[in-house]
C-alpha cells in the first residue's frame, strides 16, 4: 500500500466514524466518544 493510498484509507475511516456518530442523533460526551472508538479499535484488533 503507497503513503497515499494509506491516507485516503485513513480519512474514508474518520469520514465514516463521523457518520455514525452524526447520524446517531445522540449528542456524546467526549468520554463517550473515546469509549466508542476504543471499542471500535479493539473490535478491529480482531479481525
């Protein structure tokens, strides 16, 4: 993978992450919000 294909991947991701979270019509905390993407993170830990 180029440096340039990493990035793009890189911000489809946060593009996505704010997605989620805009559209969950929740207002989080940022407690909250760190809580979210450490789940996501371990979840792709995983895969």
């Amino acid at each position: 993978m180029t440096d340039k294909e990493r990035k793009d991947t890189q911000k489809a991701l946060l593009y996505d992450l704010r997605r989620l979270i805009k559209n969950s019509g929740k207002d989080y905390t940022n407690e909250e919000l760190c809580n979210l993407l450490d789940t996501i993170a371990e979840a792709k830990d995983q895969e």
